[in-house]
C-alpha cells in the first residue's frame, strides 16, 4: 500500500514539475497561462493531500465549516421559497384542481389569457395603477425630503409625522381612509356637497367604478411616500455641501441647484426608488382588498388588479395551473421592467 502511495507521489511530482517547466519554457498569455497556473495549483493541492495522507484538506474543511452556517438559512429559503417558485413555474404548463390528478396542459393555460376578459382588465388596471403611483410618489417623497433637510423648526416631528403612515397598521389606516371618503358620511364629499355645492346625486364615488383606481393611487402616494422620504434624505445628506457653495458663488439660484446638483448627485438614490416603487405597484393587493373590497372582500373588474386575480383563480376557483400561467406572466412583465431600468441606467452612468 506503501508502495502504491509512493509511486501515486511521483507522478503527481512529475506532473508537477513538467507543467511548471512547460509554463517557464512556454509562451503562456491571457487565458492559457490561467489555466496553467490553475493546473498547477490544483495538482500541489493533491499532492500535498496525498503526502499528509489527510482525506479532506484544510481548504475543503474551511469551506464545509462557511456552508455549515449558511445552510440552515438556504434549507428555508429552498423549501419555503425556491421549490414553490419552482413548482410554481411548472404548475403554469399543467391543470391542477388541488384534488384531482395532475395534467399536462401544454400552452393551454397561456392560450386562455387571449380571450379572458378579466386577466386584460386586472393587467390594465395594475399599469394604470403603477403608471399613477410611481412618479407621484416618488415627486411627493422628494419634495419632502428636500422640505425636511431645511433647517426649519420642528423638523423632527415633521419627519416622524411623514413616516406614520407607511409603519401604521394597513388595516387602521384604510379605515381612517374609508371614513374621510365615505360617499354619504365622509368629509371629504361633505365638503364637496356644503362647500362647492355639487348635487348628491353627482358626489364622487371613491372606492367604485372609474374611480376606484384613483382613491388606491392617492392612497399610496399618501403611504409610502414616508418610507422613500428617508431614503431621499439619506440621499441628500450624502450630498457635499461645497457643490453648492460652489454653484452659489457661481450666481445659480434654487432650481439651477436643484437641477445640476441635487437632482444629479440623486441618481442612484432615484434608480433604487424607481426599481423598488414599479415593483411592488405591480405586485399590489392588500391595499386594493382593504380599500375597494366592500364587505365581502372581493373586487369589481374596475378595482381587480393582477395579483387578486391570482389569488381568486388559485384559492376561489381552484384553477391551480392558470393561476400560476397568470403570475409567470406578472413575473416576466416585472422583470422585463426591471431590466429596462438597469439598462437605461447603466446607459445613463456611462
């Protein structure tokens, strides 16, 4: 056994040495001398393991202790997350009632969109609503950072005012929002009704029919735009100051600052607003069940947007396979804007 040990080390040796002598002797360049050097590499790394007579080299023994300590964390992430995302994207080519046997249905559940009415009014009213969400709240959270990075009094308490409603509970704040709309008890139409005198009959309905898109917009604005208020100010504050001492001695005023400095050095903060607004106003649904939902919690074509629809044709009609066709195609829509973004971004940067 000795023996064979010893002969195995010098091969290995031999190996070893003819590479190097190789890599001296040669006209190794770019690629080819990285795989040499890597080859070389590996086979010290065998030899010194067969010398040592180890079974697992110190390297290998530093890497399973780093996995060991990832691994609770991927085992969740796999079973709770990757498998039903897995699952899910090949549930969109089967026909699946929960109960019955599976079957494959090809691109039957993707054929179907085509001529479902309320997947095109749910895909509509979601662009409609990520459309009117995004840029609104991200001028409204600008504005107001830009307003709270001012030295002005009570600065603190604005901020923390501003903040409330994205860390209040959805449901509390919905039916504060609710209440301030009411068609017939609000204050909202009661002024409209008192002040400006329009007729009972002609008083806005908030959370039904063509308006309903509008009331989840103004609502979200009025949400989240706390939140991307912070990471604005973040933004500023990372700002130099000597920029704008420079353009003041420069004689530029308040929106020549704004637009060749503030907005510039805002970038990034701006791209990561974007990305992360267009995200989650494409995948929006508790905000649409809390305030269009009514009693029963369901949804009118004019208020149903793409993430209820799956839900209702997963868990309400127990269509498994569409339901999942449906949210491939919300997965593909939000990535392929992710992508444009990156993309125009990285355009911009250069």
């Amino acid at each position: 056994m000795s023996n064979v040990k010893n002969m195995d080390i010098d091969l290995m040796q031999n190996e070893l040495n003819e590479t190097m002598n190789a890599l001296m002797n040669g006209d190794y360049e770019g690629k080819e001398k990285k795989k040499v050097l890597a080859r070389i590499e590996r086979i010290q790394r065998k030899l010194s393991k067969k010398r040592s007579g180890t079974v697992l080299s110190r390297a290998f023994k530093r890497d399973l202790v780093a996995y060991s300590f990832i691994a609770p964390n991927f085992i969740g992430f796999a079973v709770f997350t990757l498998i039903p995302i897995v699952f899910a994207f090949a549930l969109g080519f089967l026909k699946w009632d929960g109960s019955n046997a599976i079957e494959f249905a090809g691109l039957d559940n993707f054929k179907r969109m085509a001529d479902d009415t309320f997947f095109w009014a749910a895909l509509k009213n979601t662009i409609i609503y990520s459309v009117g969400t995004v840029p609104l709240t991200m001028i409204a959270s600008l504005a107001l950072a830009i307003i709270l990075n001012q030295k002005v009094k009570g600065r603190a308490i604005f901020r923390t005012l501003s903040f409330f409603p994205y860390v209040g509970s959805l449901v509390a704040v919905t039916s504060v929002w609710k209440m301030l709309f009411h068609p017939s008890k609000g204050p909202v139409n009661a002024f409209l009704y008192y002040v400006m005198k329009i007729p009972q009959d002609k008083l806005p309905q908030w959370f039904s029919g063509s308006l309903v898109l509008v009331s989840l917009i103004l609502f979200s604005v009025w949400k989240y735009m706390g939140y991307y208020m912070v990471i604005y100010l973040a933004g500023l504050q990372g700002i130099s100051s000597e920029l704008y001492e420079a353009a003041s001695l420069d004689g530029a005023g308040t929106w020549s600052k704004f637009r060749y400095v503030t907005w510039p050095q805002l970038r990034s903060t701006t791209f990561f607003v974007v990305v992360m607004l267009t995200i989650n106003c494409f995948k929006v649904y508790d905000i649409a069940i809390m305030l269009a939902g009514g009693g029963s919690g369901e949804l009118t074509p004019s208020g149903t947007v793409l993430v209820y629809y799956i839900y209702q044709k997963a868990f309400i009609d127990w269509d498994l396979g569409y339901s999942s066709a449906v949210a491939m195609v919300l997965f593909t829509i939000v990535l392929a804007v992710t992508i444009i973004q990156f993309a125009g971004q990285k355009r911009r940067d250069r």
